[in-house]
C-alpha cells in the first residue's frame, strides 16, 4: 500500500468527529453505501464457486466497511479487498451450510470461524489501523496427509514470499521444526485423536504496506492438553540463546507466584528478517482480578512507573465487563451468562482458552524488558456487544480519542446483521491494552460469527 499520512495534528484533532460524508470526501467515494469500494470491486470479479462465493459475500463487506471507517484511501481499500479476494477467500474452506458441521473448526473463534478481524484504536492524535488473523483451510485439511492442516499455511506463506521480498520465513521454519514432530500422519491415527488449528496469519493494513505474522500452537505426538514449559523455552532459546528480556519472562513465570500460574499456549513471530522480528509469547491466567492484572503487567513489580496506565486500566475494564466503580480489586470477575461457545468440544485440548485472562510477552531482538499486553475476553465477561461498545466508546471519548467511535458502532452494526447488538455477545471477542508512549494502546477483536444460528437460518432461506 502506499503512504498515506490518515492522522491529524495536535491542532486539527480537538473534538473533530470524520462523518460518513466526511470519510467518502477525502476518498472520493460517493456516499451511496459504506460498502461501495467491496460493490464497485465485486462487479467486475468472476464468480469462483459456491465456498469463494459465500466468504467473499460475508467477509467482503465486513472489510470493506473497517477499512472505509477508518479513513484509508480509496488505493488502499482497493489493494486491501483484491488481496482479500484473490489471498484469501479461497483459503476459509467450506461454507457455512445450516445442514452440515464445518468440515474444520479453527480455533481462532469459538463458533469455529477460521477468521478474526481487528481494530486498533486511534491515539489522540492518530487514526485506526485495520488487520485480521485468518487460519488457511484446504482440500487436504484434516486428513491424514495434513491433520495438522499447516499445508495451506505454508503454501500460502511461500506464495506471499514471491510478491513481498521482505517477507522472510526463517524463523517460521524454525518453530514449524521445533513445535511438532516431522511424521505427521502419526498424528492422524493416535488413539482419542483431537485435531484443530496449530497455525494461523496475520495480515495488518498499515501505512508502511502490508505485514505478515504466523502463529504457532504447539502439538507433539502424544500430548494431551497444553506442552510443556520446556517445549517453548527449547524452541525460543534455539534462535535467542542469550536474551534478557526472555531470561526475565521465564524466570518470572518458574518463580513468582502469580506468575507460575500463567501457562503458554501460542506464539507469535513477524515475519521479517531476525534482526528485525519479535516474538510475542501467549499465556493465560485462571485469575481475573485487577491485584492479578497488575503483578503480570508489572512482572512482580520489576516494571516501573506504570501506576497512572494501570488506573485507566482498571477503569476499561470496569465499563466493558460492566462493573460497579468500587468492585474490589482482589475479586475475581462473574462471567456472562450469555455467554455459551458453540464449539466447546473443539477446545479440548485448551480448555483454558475459555476462561481466565489472556496476555503476551514481546520480546524483540536485545531488548532487556518485554514489553506485556493484556487481553480481555469480553467474549466471556462482557454483558452483550452493545454494553460492551458503550462502555468501550465511553473510555475512548473521556480521554479525547473518540473521534472514531461513531465508525466503530457502524462497523459492528455492518457485521450484526443477523442479529441485534443488544441480544447476546460474541460480535465483539477481545480487548487488548498494551502501555505505549504514555498511553494505553487498544485494539477491538471481533468475529463474524459465521456459524451462528441465526446466521445459518438465513442460509436456509
């Protein structure tokens, strides 16, 4: 994608809000449908089949609409959407049939759904980036020839390889050669075998042009449940034999209370050349209480100087879970009782996925401290996606970055239209905090739910 600077000044930014109107001006997009870059692409795109068909007709406009809302220019949205059209669409598998149980179940979503968009919200003065996760299905998915189904992932990677010179794959093939073992169909003909998602990408739409991260969920031959400490620190020692920052992610998870708790379960890696990439490894805590944020953020209280971020983060938390302004912070918090994950069974084998809180560790090359994202699952603590979205936009508005939190509640609306808002929560899957530059950076995750009753009803139609 080219550059294109979409953030303002200190001067222009204030309280200025960019309408539907506005957003279609600086684009020159007649303001006829917020849809219409995914109407004008469509129209000249053949028609592929039946499983194309229906992923582009559901995620197309799903895209097209972040992309519009957060102000990319019309050569962005157009490059975005025929990536999307010609990359990956006809990497989601099979479509959603009302009559039949998807073929392969991705643990990206706990409908099942192999893809999870995401916005990253605007700063005071910046603007929103788009980027989705999407697990590559194929016609060999789940067979004996690819249980693990990596084959897409690969194929796709090395494709990607032949149009992007920057992307480099030596650590994917690394950790593609530490998390798993090399005879694959072993996999297929274990007793009690369970097989789901252990490798998925990222693509983020950001003004310096398309990115590309993998990510690994660990399977051995014979493991049941999450792999061993020694499995991560094996693989990542192999390729950071000496690194601080890790030295101190270990050590805090193998002796501090809290800490001991957490229990890895993916990675992720840029792929880009080693020198440059980072990896972020994924753990999750049973506990929930804020006294339990703040020891994993803080490490034990090896990380200084965040006292200020953490109160702006209680404060997130408490609007879009939906608690009272005093709820203790040594209280773990209830989970909805809306809250009911279609594909419970194909979590298994990480039935920690579906409770607790979730966090990373990014570990970049020669850093000394890793720097920690929170994530909350408001997918299992959240009331319904419009609680969820008003208290998200509140936060947002009371510290001057709202200016695009009318895009957002567009953006859901686009992505709901089998439902309402206010029936039930899983529109809306993730909030992740990280402290950046005095702030706190946020990104929204959110599902299309493509397996949804509802959604599979007007299949049926």
């Amino acid at each position: 994608m080219t550059e294109v600077v979409r953030g303002l000044s200190p001067n222009e930014a204030g309280s200025i809000k960019p309408t539907s109107s506005e957003i279609c001006a600086r684009n020159d997009v007649p303001v006829t449908s917020l849809t219409s870059i995914w109407s004008m692409v469509s129209r000249w795109l053949p028609s592929r089949n039946a499983d194309c068909d229906y992923w582009w007709q559901l995620t197309g406009p799903h895209l097209a609409v972040m992309l519009f809302e957060a102000g990319y220019s019309v050569h962005d949205q157009y490059e975005g959407m025929l990536f999307h059209y010609h990359t990956v669409v006809p990497r989601l598998g099979p479509c959603a049939s009302p009559s039949q149980t998807p073929k392969w179940k991705s643990l990206l979503t706990v409908d099942g759904t192999p893809i999870e968009y995401s916005w990253k919200w605007n700063t005071v003065y910046g603007v929103p980036d788009v980027r989705y996760t999407m697990e590559p299905i194929g016609s060999l998915t789940g067979t004996s020839i690819d249980p693990l189904n990596q084959d897409s992932t690969k194929d796709l990677l090395y494709k990607l390889s032949l149009a992007m010179p920057s992307l480099d794959l030596t650590w994917f093939h690394h950790f593609a050669a530490a998390f798993y073992d090399s005879d694959k169909q072993k996999y297929a003909t274990e007793p009690d075998a369970h097989l789901t998602t252990t490798m998925s990408l990222a693509f983020e739409f950001l003004e310096k042009g398309l990115t590309v991260k993998t990510y690994f969920a660990p399977k051995k031959l014979g493991q049941k449940g999450p792999v061993g400490l020694d499995i991560w620190e094996n693989a990542v020692r192999g390729i950071a034999p000496a690194n601080a920052s890790l030295d101190k992610v270990f050590s805090f998870i193998k002796t501090d209370v809290e800490g001991s708790l957490l229990q890895p379960f993916m990675l992720a890696i840029d792929c880009v050349k080693p020198s440059k990439s980072r990896m972020k490894l994924y753990v999750q805590s049973p506990h929930t209480s804020f006294d339990s944020v703040r020891t994993i953020m803080t490490m034990g209280g090896q990380i200084h100087g965040m006292d200020h971020a953490l109160e702006e983060l209680n404060e997130l938390i408490k609007l879009t879970v939906g608690l009272d302004k005093d709820f203790p912070s040594s209280r773990e918090i209830p989970a909805s009782t809306a809250y009911a994950p279609a594909a419970l069974a194909n979590f298994k084998d990480l039935p920690i996925l579906l409770s607790g809180y979730l966090y990373y560790f990014d570990v970049a090359p020669g850093s000394s401290v890793p720097d920690i994202k929170f994530y909350i699952p408001i997918r299992r603590y959240g009331k319904d996606d419009l609680q969820i979205a008003r208290g998200l936009t509140r936060w947002m508005e009371s510290r001057g970055r709202g200016r695009f939190n009318d895009n957002y509640m567009r953006i859901l609306e686009s992505l709901a239209t089998h439902r309402t808002l206010d029936s039930a929560v899983g529109v809306q899957t993730y909030i992740s905090c990280a402290f950046q530059k005095g702030e706190l950076s946020i990104t929204t995750y959110m599902g299309p739910e493509a397996y949804h009753p509802q959604r599979l009803s007007k299949l049926a139609d």
